[in-house]
C-alpha cells in the first residue's frame, strides 16, 4: 500500500517538474537575511540539587558542567 501511495505521488511531481519554470524577481528586495540569534543555554533550575549524577561533562566553550542525572 505504501509502496503504491509512493509511486503515485513520485509520478504527479515529476508531472509537475516537466513543466518549465519562470525565476522569480523582486526588484523592491533589497539585503540580505539577518544571521540568526546566538543560542544560549539558560539554567531551568539553578537551585535544584543534584542528587544522583550519571555523566558530567564541560559544556563546550564555557567553564560550566552538564549534569545527566538519575532521577529513577
């Protein structure tokens, strides 16, 4: 059933693929896309104890540790 799904939604976009495609121009944009924000990793719990450590790591770049616990 699935293998039939496939092959008919491969044969209508190879359809549609045939077809020749204009470029598309915008004369009024202008720029480029702005770089995307810096990720940051914020602390959910900073007063949370951790009581049953399984691995701790350096987070890369920064002097802090990621804690995985055990919480079973």
């Amino acid at each position: 059933m699935r293998a039939a799904a496939f092959l008919a939604f491969a044969l209508t976009c190879s359809a549609a693929d045939s077809e020749v495609r204009k470029p598309w121009q915008n004369t009024r944009l202008v720029g480029s896309p702005e770089k995307a924000p810096q990720m940051v990793a914020v602390p959910a719990y900073p007063k949370l104890p951790v009581k049953r450590p399984v691995v701790i790591e350096w987070e890369p770049g920064t002097d802090r540790l990621l804690v995985l616990e055990n919480l079973a």
